[in-house]
C-alpha cells in the first residue's frame, strides 16, 4: 500500500515513515528514462503542500537518490523535475505518502 509508486520508478524507504523519520527516495522514473542528467525532487505536506522545497538528488548507476527528513506529520508530497524544467508528477496526482503518527 505504501510504496504503491513502484511501477513509476519511486521507492520510499523506509516503506512507513513518521514525522521526525528519516527517509530515502530512489527514482528511476520518467525523467531518468528520457535521459536527464539532473533531477530535483520538489517536497510539501498535506493538501496545500506546506513547508514546500526541492532537492537535487544525486544520480547513482540505478537512477537518482535523495534522503529527507520527514518534518510534517501531513502526508508527504513529491513531484519531480529536471533541469530543463519538464516535470513527473504521475499524471499531475503527484505522489503521496501517509506519514503514521507515533504511538
């Protein structure tokens, strides 16, 4: 249920993140498999995309990787771009993330 992205070339890890977690993101997604040499993942919270920013992920031999830490206990949000500025956001439904609370 959770890393339901797969198929589109986004893993969460870990598959269940919680306000103050850490996480990564792999994408090997639309952009990378049109060959973009650069990726940046554009993050918010919640409907209204709180606390929004975007960070440069570093390509690997899989892809491109980026680590955040999970500061809203909204769902999390993230679409992709590269630097010519063309965009993955699945179709425009973006991809969403639940973060669970702490018990």
């Amino acid at each position: 249920m959770y890393n339901m992205y797969h198929e589109n070339g986004v893993i969460l890890t870990p598959n269940v993140v919680a306000k103050g977690d850490n996480a990564s993101i792999a994408y090997k997604g639309l952009l990378y498999n049109s060959g973009a040499h650069s990726v940046y993942m554009h993050v918010g919270y919640g409907e209204a995309w709180d606390n929004t920013g975007d960070i440069k992920m570093r390509r690997t031999n899989e892809g491109f990787e980026a680590d955040i830490h999970v500061t809203d206990g909204k769902p999390l949000n993230i679409a992709f771009k590269d630097c010519a500025n063309n965009w993955d956001n699945n179709s425009g439904w973006n991809y969403h993330f639940e973060v669970q609370s702490r018990i």
